[in-house]
C-alpha cells in the first residue's frame, strides 16, 4: 500500500484551502507540509496498524497484520490451525542434567519466515514447536555424505593422481 499518495492528498487540500491567502501564508503552508510528511505516514501507519486490530478482534482465528516492507505498509492475514492439545512429551527432550530452556532471537527473511509458518501449520504445531522439533532431527540424523567434503587432521587421502 502506497502511503505516498495519501500524503500528497492532504498536502494538496492544504494547498487549496490556503491558495486564497498571501504568498507568505501559502509558502507557510507548503513548508509545514513538506515537514509533518514523515508524521503523517506515522499516523498513517497508526491507522492501518488500529484497523488491523480491529480486524482481527472480530475474526475467528485469524490474525491481520500491518507489515513494512521497504517502508510501505502491507497487510498480511494468516489463519491459525485449528486448536488441539499439545502434549508436553511432544517438546524436545533435554540432555541428562540440563536446566530448562534457553531464548534465541532468530532473524529470518520474509520468504523463509512464511514458509516455516506453512510448515508449523501443515504439522498442527507453534512454529516454535516446529523449530525446535526441526533442529533436534537436524542434529540427531546420521551425518549423510557431510565428511566427504570435510577434510580436516587426521583424516588421509588414499589413491593415486595424475599431474
């Protein structure tokens, strides 16, 4: 959504309203305007923001959000998978003699982020859940072909080679 133009509106209207006045009111006018631009897209942005709220208060799981991408506004709607219990033997078991759960900030494009939510939702789970399931295998599974590639001390190379 292009707040551009909403912006050029209301400096259009300012200009109308003083186009019968002096010149120094009319010069008063275009500079106030060209300075509360960037107040006018916070209040622009406060706007969406309230109405997405809204939006989502009234709606059955599903969530409307006000999202800046490049520094316009867009509206992105995600329905939640339906509820269900969520068994506490589902969560990653922890090492012997590990004290509780550790945050992280994880920083994820927007492509990435929308396809692990696909995923998280596909399985019926958070998609913390789905991360933290994810990583566990990620570190369980057999190391498939890695320590081909991977040459470090004492491992050898045997054969022959041509120059």
């Amino acid at each position: 959504m292009e707040l551009s133009g909403f912006a050029g509106k209301l400096r259009g209207e300012l200009a109308s309203i003083t186009r019968f006045a002096g010149e120094d009111v009319a010069r008063a006018a275009e500079l106030l305007t060209e300075a509360l631009d960037s107040s006018v897209r916070l209040v622009l942005l406060d706007v969406l923001s309230a109405a997405a709220a809204e939006i989502t208060a009234r709606l059955d799981d599903t969530v409307v959000e006000v999202r800046l991408a490049d520094g316009e506004p867009a509206f992105v709607v995600t329905t939640a998978p339906p509820e269900r219990e969520y068994d506490q033997a589902a969560a990653a078991p922890a090492a012997e003699g590990e004290p509780g759960t550790a945050r992280l900030t994880l920083r994820l494009s927007e492509s990435l982020k929308a396809r692990v939510e696909a995923a998280a939702a596909r399985d019926g789970t958070s998609v913390n859940t789905w991360l933290v399931h994810t990583a566990a295998r990620a570190l369980e599974a057999p190391a498939r072909g890695r320590q081909a590639g991977r040459w470090g001390p004492g491992q050898r190379i045997t054969g022959y080679a041509r120059s």
